[in-house]
C-alpha cells in the first residue's frame, strides 16, 4: 500500500522530475506538510523517528568528547607503558606471525583453512557458496596459487598481529613487503581484545591473496583486473 505508492504514478514525479525536486528545496515548511507527495510524507515520518535519535547521538558524541581525555589518561595509568591509537585516520601498522592456536583442551585451529574447507562447510545460508566456485575446488590442488605444504589453495590464514575495528581491509604485507592478504575479522576470542591482549588467543583473520587471485582468474568478467594489476613474482 503505502510502500507502493513511492514508486507508483503518485510518486514518479518525485523520482523521475529533477526540476521538481530542486523546488522542493525553496519551498517553505508549511507547503511540504500540506503536499501529498508520498515521498515527502514518507521523509517526514521518517525524521519523526530519526530527528530524536539524532540529537540523542549528538548529545551522546559530545559527552563521550568530554570525557574521551579522562578515559585516555586512566588507560595509559593501567597499562603503564606506551599506548597507540585506536583506528581514528592515523596511520597505524602492527607486526606478528601467521599462527594458528588451542583455545581449549583438545581444540587446535591451524592457521590456514583451504578450499576443501569451503567445500566441506557448503550449505545453506550463510554457508552457501557460488555453484560455480564450488565445481572449481576440485582443481586447487594443482592450481599454481596452491601452497605446497597444504596441497591446496589457502583462502585465510590466522596471525597474532594486534588489530582492532576499523583495520578491516587493511593490507597483510609480508617481511619483503609483498601483498600476501587483506585483514577482514578476528576470532570470538579477540573480542576483549581493545582492553585485554591474550598472546595465545587472540587472533586476527585475513583472507589469502592467493585466494583472490585464483577466484579472479576463474571468472572471464575479472580477468582484466589480473591484467591491470600486472601479478609479478611467484605466488
């Protein structure tokens, strides 16, 4: 009913005339709540509900402003030694190994997962997986972006380098300063992570560059990117 009235006759006019469009934005308070534009009843109902929500934000941003310097100064005492920033546009690069680790007795995560692991895990959602990804898997293991240790093409690889949200798609360079991945999650284990650091849980998860590279090069739409990039050096 009323969703369908935004893209019905009632309102292809707001949608498909730029002119009128642009006087709506010379038109005084009073004449967009008489109009009966569904879009402009649908942005005033919306700002009913957003405005309040809005202004509790702000109010929220300005408290958390005020009290950020305090916050910082009991973190630094705690700790007591040198603290970086968080994710806040400054540039920021951490360092570790690729290591996998036992949050328990008798559970070991190796630090790779392959594409047998997509293969074994492929079922309904969230686990449902592109068909034609699936009927490549078979060849990974004599794929040249195939790692000889594993047998097969890793897709994402465990380290204990120190990140937090907001580093998602940050570059995973190695000790030459080659691309090997993108970091993209961390396990359940580094949630506390921002206040407590645990060496022998806390984990990041980035997805392999091989893995990229061997999906780009299975779909005849993203080789060009392939091309673009100019891939130098071995795998």
């Amino acid at each position: 009913g009323a969703v369908a009235k935004l893209f019905d006759g009632e309102g292809q006019r707001f949608t498909a005339d730029a002119a009128y469009r642009r006087s709506l934005f010379a038109a005084d308070r009073a004449t967009l709540a008489a109009s009966n534009d569904p879009w402009l009843a649908f942005a005033a109902a919306w700002e009913a509900t957003a405005g309040p929500r809005r202004l509790r934000d702000r109010a929220w941003s300005g408290a958390r402003s005020r009290l950020l310097p305090a916050w910082v100064a009991a973190r630094t005492a705690f700790v007591d030694r040198a603290t970086y920033p968080d994710a806040n546009s400054t540039l920021r690069l951490t360092f570790g190994h690729v290591m996998g680790y036992r949050p328990r007795d008798g559970v070991w995560y190796p630090p790779f997962t392959t594409l047998r692991g997509i293969q074994e895990k492929a079922g309904p959602p969230p686990f449902d997986i592109d068909p034609a990804i699936l009927a490549r898997i078979p060849e990974g293991p004599g794929s040249k972006y195939a790692d000889a240790k594993l047998g097969d093409v890793p897709v994402c690889f465990l380290s204990d380098v120190d990140t937090t949200g907001g580093n998602s798609g940050s570059p995973t360079l190695d000790a030459h300063g080659n691309l090997i991945g993108l970091l993209f999650d961390g396990n359940y284990e580094s949630v506390s992570s921002d206040w407590l650091f645990t060496p022998d849980l806390t984990r990041s998860i980035h997805v392999d560059i091989r893995y990229l590279l061997w999906l780009l090069e299975g779909k005849k739409e993203s080789t060009w990117i392939l091309d673009e990039m100019q891939i130098v050096g071995t795998p």
